[in-house]
C-alpha cells in the first residue's frame, strides 16, 4: 500500500528507531479502522534500519488467543530470543529475559493488531512500556481503537502508553479526496467517485486502483475477490484454507495439507498471499475476511477438520492453535482436549485469564463427560475465575459440582469443592457461609478417610481463624494440615500449614517469623504456588502495616504488586492495592492513598478488600474539612465489618467512626454505646494491640474511655502515661505523622498542642487543626494562629504514587539519571518527577529532600 498523506507519520516513526540507534528508547502506537495503513506504516519504518535489529510479532484471532503469541513467534524467528521451545515459562521471567535480551542491542520490536492481544503479552508490554526510557528500544505497535473496550485485556496497557512521554498515540484517519486522487494516478477513473465507495479507506483505494478496468467495487470484498477470478476451484480451496487459518500456515503445515510450489506459484499471481512467519498469509486481514466470507454454509468445519488433521501430526504442537480449529470443526472431543492442555499451559504461564477462557471452552464441549470430569473442569473453572477477581463465576461454578461429586460417590471431590467454596465466600465478605463450607469440607475428608481433602479443609478453617484472630484455633488446625501435607508427600499443603504458623508468631509479636514468611514465599514461586506466594505476601503486608513497620511494608510492596500483576492475578492486586492505601494513609501521603482507594472501590474485585478503601476516602475527606460522602463510606465500612466479623476489623471501623463524631460533634450511638463495649471485649486479644490503642485514645478524646488494662502498643501506652512528647517521637520514628501530631494535641502541655495544630495544617488534616483551634482557645489565652494560606503550606500528602518512588529517591541522594536507571524511565521524565516533587514539598532543591527525609518519611 503507497504511503499516501502519511509523512508526518512515518517522519515520527523513522525518529523513534533513529532515538534506539542511538540508545534511546521510545515507541509509537498507531490506532485505527482495518485498512488506515498500519502495517504498511510498520513495514515502511522496518526497511533501511541499519545497525538495529528489527523483531516482528502479530496478534492472531483465534477464538481464544495463544498466550504470549507474539513473543512465541518472534522466538521461532530468532534463536537467541527467549521462550525457545519453553512453553510453561513464569510470566515474570519471561519479562525479566526480554528485558535483558531487548536492551543488548538497539532494536526495533513491532507488536501488530492488539486489539487481539492476549492477557500474559499485554502484561509483558506493560512490562516494557514502563521501562522504555532506559532500553535501546523503538516499540512500534499497532490496533484498532473501535474494538477494544473498557475490559479489553489491551485496555491497561494502551493506558500506560497514553501516559508515557516517550511514547506516542497516532490516530489514523481517511484519505481525503486528494490523497485518493494520489492513489489513482495514472488510471481515467474519478477519485470523487472513488471516495465515495471507499470512505477514503487507503486498502479498499489501492485494491481498486490495482484492477482501474473493472468495474467499481461496491465493497473491499468484491475489490479482494474480483482477483481470484481466473484461479481454478481447486486453487481457490487452498485460498480458503489460508483463510481459515489466521496466524497463517507454516512450511511444514503446508507440506502436511499437500500444498506443493505449483500450487503456490499460482495463488501468488493474486497478489494476495504474503510470507508469514515461516509459511504464508493472507495479505491483510480484510482479504482473508473476504476469501473467509466465500466459505459455503456447512464447509468452515471441513476446512478446519483438514487443518486440525495436518497440525496434529507436527511437532510441537500449540494447544490453543490445536483448540481453535477443533471448535470451528466442531469436534467436540478434540475441542475439549486441546482446550484442556492449553489452559494448563496459560496457568503454568501466568495467564490466569486465557486458563480461565480454555477452560470455558473445554467446558462447552464436553458432551456426555462422566460427573466427575465434568466436576473438576468445573472447579478448575471456578479456581481460575477466583485468582482473576471473577468470584460471583467462581462460587456459582464449585457449587454446580456438588451434585456432580455426589452422583460419582466422590466424598474427596465434595470436600475439596466445599474448601474451595469457603475460601471464594471469605473474599465475598461472607464470613459465617466461609466457616461452614470449610467445616464441611472437613466433614466430607473425614467421611472419605481422605487426609489430603482433610489437610486442606483443616488449613482453609486455620485461614479463617487467622483473620478472626483466633489464633489457637489457627495453630492448631495449621499444624494438622502440615502434618498431612508430610504425611501424603505433598509440599504445598506443608507450606500452607507452615505459613499458618509463621502469622500466629508474627501477629503476637516475633519478627523473626516474617523473615520465614518471606523464605515460604520464595519457595511458593519457585515451585509455581501462584496463590500460596500472593497470600503470602498479603499477609505478611497486612501485619506490617498494622504492626506499623511501614518501610518494611513498602519493600513487600515492591515484591508484591509487581508479582500479582505479572503472574494475572487480578485478586490479590486488589487486595494488595487497598492495603497500599491503607500505608499511604499512615504515612500522611493522602493523595496516593485516596487514589489506591477509588481504584480498588471501582473495581470488580472482592468485597472484603473494600473495607480500607472505604475508610480511606471518608478519613481524608473529614480530616480535609471536605466530608462530602464521607459518611457514606463509613457506614459501608461498618456493614462490611459487620458481616466480616473480625476484631481487627470492627477495632478500626469504630475508631474511624470515633474520628468523625470528634471532628462533627455529632453523635453516634455505635461510638457512644457500643465501641466501649468492644473495647473491653477485644482489650485483651492477642494481636489487637495497635487496633485497641487508637481507638482507646479517640474515646478518650471524646471522655468515653472506660480506664481498665488494656494491651496496647508502645506510643499508646507512653501517651496512656502521659508522656506525648515520647509517643510523639515514637510516632515519627514510625513515620506516621498524624498520630504523631494527634497524640501531641492530647498533651497539657499548650506549646505541644500549638504545635500540633501547626502539624495538622502541614498534613492538610484543617478539619482537626480547627477542632483544635477551638479547643485551645477555649482554654487558654494564648494566641492561637489562624489557618496558614494554601499558597504558604507544604503538604507531604500531595505526592502520587510515582512521585513518591521519586522522592524515596532523591532522599537518598540519586541523581536524575541514576532515578531513570532506577525506575526504568527516561532521564527527562525523572526530571519532570522531582520538578513535580519539589513543587509539592515546597522545597527548593534536592539537598533539602536528602536534609530533611527522615522528617518527610522518606528516609
């Protein structure tokens, strides 16, 4: 296709493979209908790249598509590449290894059609797109915006490419009636006319100025079709069977179909074939919809059953390939085989989302399948939906294999399926359902005489127990499981149990616990555990900030998320990001933290991750003097907590509850009658200590405190001594600024209450500041400041996520090119980062960051 009206386009597309010779990276998405020219703009910027290694992968649209397609193909073009004949490679070291290899030499990686773009590759992208600035990279992709919506798994990534620098969006339009004209050239026919018909659509003008004689086309179709008129029927099968393969046909899938060079020689005449991969393609996809569209009612399967019978005799075999054409043939047995192994082979590769697809599909094709296969489809079907957030799909599905498991006489099934329920329900924020099902999977191991069923009911119950804080329940019911797991030779389930053991030592206190959660979690990824390596690293995350080892918690983070992400687990990003919000709101960075929380509350995700986020956003909102629905938030928090049940969790909502009535004056029976009451309740509950303090000190703010011995941590106990000045100290060494300016407003002492309110204005928590205001001039004669106007404050709390990495390190001194190294972005978005930072900070040079992060909570 002539490059017609396109020069600002290929200029700025020469200038990024030009940017990776020289060793900057940078890239372009190029966005539009079939038929605008992406490829022939791709194919354009591939030629007279010297020194620059030039990698090209497509999408394909396969019914489901292959896992990693596209870096699969470039790796059976290129023996160095990595995925070479490694079909279950983790996703992160699939990541890491294209790394690497992509940033060796200066490279142009071409990515085509993401609107057909799979879950695991448009992770890798993300992956890529966000390190771009530091690789010799020109990432030229391209897709059609009209096909890919909200949920679309390209979605995230066209995200990130919107907001990188060094990345470009090009929308491409039509031709105008000049470029048409352009295209016409050297033919009598009417470019006006043309335009007409074609919409200026440059593939369906260049197909018509190809044949100027014939008779004007009425569509692409008729343009694409009128050049395989003089090709014979036989010919014409072989067309069709291209087009029915749409990631084309290798060599030796050729040689096995019986397609010789003769054959060949005369499809080429048509000019519509094109070299693909190692064998052939339609030239575009428009045409290969037109030769599809001649395929006779009842002939698709034919052609599919021929492709199927000639790809099961190579070697290797794709299974999501295999899979696709088994369904166009309408072989069900085959189908639900080949969908089998491929979802198999996208879990082992972190595809949890393609996994959950096969399986849909397996599922659909199993005709006259005993209950219990039918069962464990099922509940391999619903465990996939849990880990990718789809838990209404994953309940519904466990719960039809009920019935399945009984009519099979399969008690081990039942059990497991009532295990699986418990876990999936708990996430629901329905806890009393999640203790039943897990006594019932017990029940049913017990029955059966089976010790694995009973190994996992009893670790699912001590999970439960756990987050209850009944924390003998939980040891007990861990160490049994552990015990069966060695009894039955099986590794995961002793790692569960010891997991278990490690959060009861940890909660009451032992650090020494965390550094063997963390040896568990190593474990768990290195032998593929998906779940068991996330829970781990929630829980570990979930004790750390509620134990206040904030910079610990942020370097789980860094693990953790990252982890979630590239492994598609949608579930426990979830949760991970409203435990993110959670420590940002302990920090005094209220501006990252409601931004974690929006996140997590619009998203589909699991109900018992939204109590935090819920009380993040109606926190900020109080403190801000901004309450908007605060009070909206709060009572979702409560209800939730309410069907949750937990201590931990009840502890906090009331203390958030407690907060607003201080702040509003009005109020509430649930603070004024009831947190008392759960206050000597829990006053003593191992693992409650920093909970039962903070909501101990706002009843004592609003003269509720009933004074009895209570366990609670450290800056509690020492501002319970009247010691605020300590527990202030105490409170910034922890790096949670509003505690500490709170526990300051407690104090006697008014030039600690001055400057509280002085601390309280710099957070951006007014709403506190005046309380106090009030209060102290209520009390004293002192002259008492007025509010600070906002071109004057600094608040620590206007940092986003990114700028806070930024600032972490410019505390430590790095400069702006070691920042880029760091990050993975280029020198000059750094540089727009810690602009950005200073700005907010009110510092005026990086010195001042490095002087005073320890005051910041940066160090």
């Amino acid at each position: 296709m002539d490059l017609v009206e396109r020069d600002h386009e290929t200029a700025l597309l020469r200038a990024v493979v030009d940017g990776a010779r020289s060793g900057t990276g940078g890239g372009v998405a190029l966005a539009g209908e079939a038929g605008t020219g992406k490829s022939a703009l791709l194919a354009a910027a591939c030629v007279r790249t010297g020194g620059v290694r030039v990698l090209r992968g497509g999408c394909d649209p396969l019914s489901t598509p292959r896992p990693l397609g596209p870096f699969r193909d470039i790796a059976a073009q290129v023996p160095s590449a990595p995925l070479q004949h490694q079909p279950d490679v983790p996703l992160p070291s699939v990541c890491e290894e294209l790394y690497d290899w992509l940033r060796s030499e200066p490279t142009v990686l071409v990515v085509e059609d993401l609107h057909w773009v799979d879950a695991a590759t448009a992770e890798v992208l993300r992956f890529l797109v966000r390190r771009i600035g530091s690789m010799p990279l020109a990432l030229l992709v391209s897709y059609r915006d009209l096909e890919v919506g909200q949920s679309h798994p390209a979605r995230p990534l066209l995200g990130d490419l919107a907001l990188n620098e060094d990345v470009r969006t090009l929308p491409l339009g039509p031709l105008t009636v000049a470029g048409v004209r352009t295209l016409l050239s050297g033919t009598a026919l009417d470019p006006e006319r043309v335009h007409r018909i074609t919409g200026g659509n440059p593939y369906f003008v260049t197909e018509i100025a190809k044949d100027p004689d014939r008779p004007l086309p009425g569509s692409v179709r008729d343009a694409v079709l009128a050049r395989t008129a003089e090709i014979s029927a036989e010919d014409f099968e072989v067309l069709q069977l291209v087009a029915t393969a749409p990631d084309g046909l290798g060599d030796r899938a050729l040689a096995a179909l019986g397609v010789g060079l003769p054959t060949l020689r005369r499809l080429g005449v048509t000019g519509l074939l094109t070299h693909s991969r190692d064998g052939i393609a339609l030239r575009h996809e428009l045409a290969r919809q037109a030769v599809e569209s001649t395929i006779p009612p009842g002939g698709a399967h034919r052609l599919h059953r021929r492709l199927l019978d000639a790809l099961e005799r190579l070697d290797p075999r794709d299974p999501a390939v295999l899979t696709h054409h088994a369904v166009s043939a309408r072989d069900a047995g085959r189908a639900a085989r080949y969908a089998r192994e491929a979802a198999e082979q996208a879990a082992r590769a972190g595809s949890h989302s393609e996994a959950a697809a096969f399986l849909e599909i397996a599922l659909e094709h199993l005709a006259d399948a005993p209950p219990q296969e039918r069962a464990e489809l099922l509940q391999l079907l619903g465990f996939e939906q849990y880990m990718t957030s789809r838990l209404e799909d994953a309940v519904a599905n466990v719960r039809a294999t009920f019935a399945l498991w009984r009519i099979a006489a399969d008690l081990p099934g039942l059990s497991a399926a009532h295990e699986r329920c418990a876990v999936y329900r708990y996430y629901q924020g329905r806890r009393k359902e999640a203790e039943a099902h897990a006594e019932q999977a017990a029940q049913f191991a017990v029955d059966a005489g089976s010790g694995p069923a009973l190994g996992a009911a009893r670790a699912t119950r001590a999970y439960l127990a756990h987050m209850r804080s009944e924390l003998d329940l939980t040891v007990l019911h861990g160490q049994e499981a552990a015990t069966l797991g060695q009894e039955h030779a099986l590794p995961g389930l002793v790692l569960r149990g010891q997991l278990l053991g490690c959060y009861v030592r940890l909660g009451k206190g032992d650090e020494r616990a965390r550094e063997e959660i963390l040896e568990h979690i190593e474990t768990a990824r290195s032998s593929g555990w998906d779940e068991l390596a996330s829970t781990g690293y929630s829980q570990v995350l979930n004790l750390d900030v509620e134990q206040r080892r904030l910079r610990a918690a942020e370097h789980v983070l860094e693990e953790s998320l990252p982890f979630a992400r590239a492994r598609d687990i949608p579930i426990c990003q979830h949760w991970q990001t409203a435990l993110r919000s959670r420590l940002r709101l302990a920090e005094g960075r209220w501006k990252a933290a409601v931004e974690d929380a929006h996140a997590v509350l619009e998203e589909d995700g699991m109900p018992l991750a939204w109590l935090w986020p819920h009380l993040v956003v109606a926190l900020v909102a109080l403190r801000s003097g901004e309450a908007g629905d605060a009070h909206t938030h709060l009572d979702e928090a409560w209800a939730l907590a309410g069907r949750i049940d937990e201590p931990l969790r009840t502890l906090h909502v009331l203390s958030a509850l407690a907060e607003a009535q201080w702040l509003t004056g009005e109020a509430d029976p649930r603070v004024t009658e009831l947190a008392p009451q759960v206050l000597q309740r829990f006053g003593a509950t191992p693992g409650t200590s920093w909970a039962v303090g903070e909501l101990r000190a706002w009843l004592h703010r609003l003269d509720l405190l009933v004074e009895s011995p209570l366990d609670v941590a450290p800056p509690y106990a020492l501002a319970g001594d009247n010691r605020a000045r300590d527990a202030a100290v105490a409170w910034q060494r922890i790096g949670e600024p509003f505690s500490a300016a709170m526990v300051l407003s407690d104090s006697a002492d008014v030039q600690d209450r001055l400057r509280a309110i002085e601390e309280l204005d710099a957070l951006g928590a007014y709403a506190n500041a005046d309380r106090l205001r009030v209060d102290l001039r209520r009390d004293s004669d002192l002259h008492v400041p007025a509010r600070a106007r906002a071109s004057t404050r600094a608040n620590p709390g206007g940092l986003t996520n990114r700028q806070l990495d930024v600032a972490r390190l410019v505390a430590r001194g790095l400069t702006n090119s070691e920042i880029a190294t760091r990050l993975f972005i280029s020198p000059k978005t750094a540089d727009h980062h810690v602009s950005a930072v200073l700005t907010k900070l009110g510092l005026a040079s990086r010195r001042s960051v490095v002087v005073r992060a320890d005051e910041l909570g940066l160090a």
